[in-house]
C-alpha cells in the first residue's frame, strides 16, 4: 500500500497518559551499560533510588510507541530509523506521569528507487502540571515507499562535525545481553533478541536497538564533558549509521566548542561510524 500523503500528516496522538517510576529508571541505566562496577560511586546515584538521578535519553523511552503509525502506510520491512532528536525543556523526574502528544510534522518524496522521509515529533508534559519536559524529534527512512508523489524536500541538514582531531574519546564495551536487558524498556523487536530473526534480516546476531546505541553516546557525554550532571544537557541529536552488536567495543569522539559538544560514534573493532553528525547542546 503506497503513502497517503493526506492520511500520514493527518496522523496525531492528542494525548496519551504514560507513567514509570524508579524501577523503570533505574533499568533504563542498567540497558545502556551503567552499573556495571558496583563500586563505582559516579554511576551508582543511576542505578540506585537513593538520590536517582535520570539519562535524559530515557526520554525515548517512557511513552514507548505512543505514535498511532499504523495507518501510515508504510512498507515497515523496509523502515530505518534515521535520527533521533532531543530537546529538554526541563529534567525528567526519576518518576512520573506523562502526558505524550504530537504527530507526523513531516513526510518528502525522494524518487521511487530512493524511499521517503517522515519525520514526527512528540511532546512529553508532566499531567500534573502542564509543563512541557522535553520534545523528542525522530526521523525515518522509508526505503520501500519513494515515487508516492509528495514534496521532494527533506528533513533537518545534520550537524557537520569538525575536522580537527577529537577533544575527548571514551569507550565502553557494550555487555553481551545489553539488548536483552534494554528491550525490557519497551521496544520488544525480536530482531534485538531472536537470533533467527536476525539471521533473516541478515545479520549475524541479535542487533543493539539504535535508541541504546543513543543512550549510551548520551552516558558517555555526560560522563566525559558534564562531570555526571545530566541536568547539563539541553539537547541531544544524532543520525544513525550503522548497527551496533553486543559485545562490542563503543568508542565515543568528541569535541567541544563553547555549549555545544559534536560527537561520533565508533565500534573498534570493525573501525565503522555508527552514529554520526551528534550534536549535544549543554547548560552553562
């Protein structure tokens, strides 16, 4: 079923309620590697209720799947997630109640052999108050759906990264059953745990979910240039590149220039890009 141009921009959620609360938090940080040394007193207050403290990445995942897409029309086989964009009006608590709203901003026409682009974006409100917490941004590559007659514009240009050498790098091992363990936050793809789903989409192993690939670039930028105050980061983009395995070793480049720090990510062994163009934005 090809795009309805009309019918995937009517497409909104006027408001979905989501709750969590510590437990959801705190397996948040352990899918994206902290805690992994449990004497390590930088990463605890991520993995422990007392004095919890929140990677603003979680903000992916606290109304998991709150976008009605299935009148997109979309071939989904075919369907990449492009970039991922964050901006935080304020911290998300370690506990809450959401109130999730947005829709389809965006959808272009790249040809028929090239795909379309969609972007949507959601707003996360607390319900008590009304107040506006972050807005996620999100951009997907249809690559099965071009040639449906719509605008041939595109999304966000991607941040262009320096070119001298990178100010800081930082590497993690990604723990073998990280995806097992991130699924748990929502996004329950066999393709993160089913090695013969994998094996169908032609890969060796169960893949890392991009969103954790995301997080754990977001760890290591509030590790290395915010001294692991996460309240620091204002916004948090990035394009992906290629998938990640578990068991691999994440290498993070980055560079500082004033508020903003550009980043890159890079897995060692195979020495390929798997996310690129990252942009943080950072509270003085």
């Amino acid at each position: 079923m090809a795009i309805d141009y009309d019918r995937i921009m009517a497409i909104r959620n006027p408001g979905s309620v989501h709750s969590y609360g510590d437990r959801e938090t705190m397996l948040y940080a352990l899918g994206i590697g902290l805690g992994q040394d449990p004497m390590d007193r930088a990463e605890l207050p991520f993995t422990y209720e007392k004095g919890l403290r929140v990677i603003p990445t979680q903000a992916t995942v606290v109304a998991w799947n709150n976008m009605p897409m299935g009148a997109a029309g979309l071939n989904y086989l075919m369907v990449l997630h492009g970039e991922q964009r964050l901006t935080v009006h304020k911290p998300l608590p370690p506990a809450g109640e959401l109130v999730a709203t947005g829709g389809v901003v965006g959808c272009y026409d790249k040809g028929k052999e090239k795909g379309a682009v969609v972007l949507t974006e959601t707003v996360l409100s607390d319900r008590a108050t009304g107040e506006k917490l972050v807005t996620l941004g999100s951009t997907t590559f249809a690559r099965g759906d071009g040639g449906f007659g719509g605008p041939t514009g595109g999304g966000p240009a991607p941040h262009v990264l320096p070119t001298r050498a990178p100010d800081r790098i930082i590497s993690y091992r990604i723990a073998p059953n990280a995806a097992l363990i991130y699924r748990l936050s929502g996004d329950r793809n066999p393709l993160h745990s089913d090695p013969d789903v994998a094996a169908a989409a032609g890969f060796r192993q169960p893949i890392l979910h991009g969103l954790c690939s995301y997080g754990h670039a977001c760890r290591a930028v509030v590790e290395t240039m915010c001294d692991w105050d996460p309240t620091r980061i204002a916004g948090f983009d990035v394009r992906f590149s290629s998938p990640v395995y578990p068991g691999e070793t994440f290498e993070t480049q980055m560079w500082q220039d004033g508020n903003v720090v550009s980043f890159r990510c890079r897995i060692v062994e195979r020495d390929i890009i798997v996310l690129n163009n990252g942009k943080a934005t950072l509270r003085s």
